[in-house]
C-alpha cells in the first residue's frame, strides 16, 4: 500500500511539458538581445488614454524590451512617449490624423483612420517608408491584424497574427513579403540609444 501511494504521489510530482515560448521571447532569441537590456519605463495607461484605445499587449512588451532602434536595421517601431530621434507613436498619428480630415484620407483607402470605426493605426516603419500599421477592427487589441504598405499606399498585405509573431516572420521567413530573411542569415536589434560597442556591433548582436 505504501509503495503505491507513494509511485503515485511520484507521478502526481513530475512536471509537465515546458510551456512554448512566447512570440516576444521567440523575437529576443532571434536577435540575440540580452535579457537584461530594456528600454525606459512609460506610463501605458497615459499613453492609451491619449490615443483613445488599448494596445496590444505584445506591441507594449516589445516596446519595453527593445525601446529605440531598429530590427536588422530595417523595421522600428513608433515609441510612446520615447528619446529624442524616435517617432512618437501618439503625435504621429495625431499628425496624420489631422491630414486624413483635412483632404479626406485617400491615401488610405479603402481603410480609414483611428479613431475611426476599424480604422488604422501606424506602428512602425521603415527608411523606405514602408509602413505597418493594426487594423483596428476588434474589441480586442490583440486580435488586431497588420497591414503593411509601401511608399505610394498603392497595394496593402494583410497578416493575421499578433504583432510580434509579425516581426519574428518578417525576420526568419523568405516567403513573408519584405522579409529580411533574404539578406540576413543572422539577426539582430540596433538599440539607437546605445549604438554600438567598441567591436563596432549592434547592440545586442555580439
């Protein structure tokens, strides 16, 4: 009887199946960035005031992990309330926004944007003016889709995922449109606020 209450109580013990990593965790891992490294803390809940609407949860987490710069020196994302030099997430949009009403936002059809119903909202770019943006359609934040579209606003490439698992593909798969995967075999962050070492590498690519 005791050796099997106690096989039993050594089963009940063991653990489980490690859980997956997160799409975020999956990003830092790509870019071999320090797990000790992250970005000034902002006061979300300001922020998201402000732009009258919540955002999603791994955008805000990768933010604070990342801050200011640049995956494989291509996509940065607009930074709430961020250092000198960044794109403020909320005074961009607002600028846009602005634009939109004032010559009927063709350049976005056939979308809107925020606060529009289901509008859009830019969460990075790029130094060829690609932009990406979420899909403000869901209640949900973390639901919202990502749509991307060059210079001329002419073609737009939906993703349905979460923002970081949008950046992990962008980086690792040659087959999502813009991937840098194509030129890269490894990847990396160049945090601006912290440029480079004295080997000459991005932040976080040693």
């Amino acid at each position: 009887m005791e050796e099997r209450e106690s096989g039993a109580s050594s089963r009940a013990a063991r653990p489980g199946p490690a859980a997956e990593p997160s799409w975020v965790d999956r990003v830092v891992a790509v870019t071999h960035w320090p797990d000790d490294r992250s970005a000034a803390a902002v006061d979300r809940a300001a922020v998201e005031a402000r732009l009258g609407t919540a955002l999603p949860g791994d955008y805000k987490e990768l933010a604070d992990r990342f801050g200011y710069g640049e995956f494989d020196d291509h996509l940065g994302l607009l930074l709430p309330d961020g250092p000198p030099g960044s794109l403020d997430l909320v005074s961009f949009h607002a600028f846009w926004a602005r634009t939109a009403a004032e010559d009927g936002g063709r350049w976005w059809e056939p979308y809107g944007l925020h606060p529009a119903p289901g509008g859009l909202l830019q969460w990075a770019s790029t130094e060829q003016r690609t932009s990406f943006h979420w899909l403000t359609e869901a209640d949900d934040p973390d639901r919202w889709p990502v749509l991307v579209t060059g210079e001329d606003y002419a073609h737009w490439h939906r993703f349905d995922g979460s923002t970081a698992e949008f950046i992990h593909r962008l980086l690792t798969d040659p087959r999502q449109p813009g991937s840098t995967a194509r030129h890269f075999d490894r990847h990396f962050f160049t945090g601006f606020e912290d440029r480079a070492g004295e080997d000459g590498l991005p932040a976080g690519a040693g």
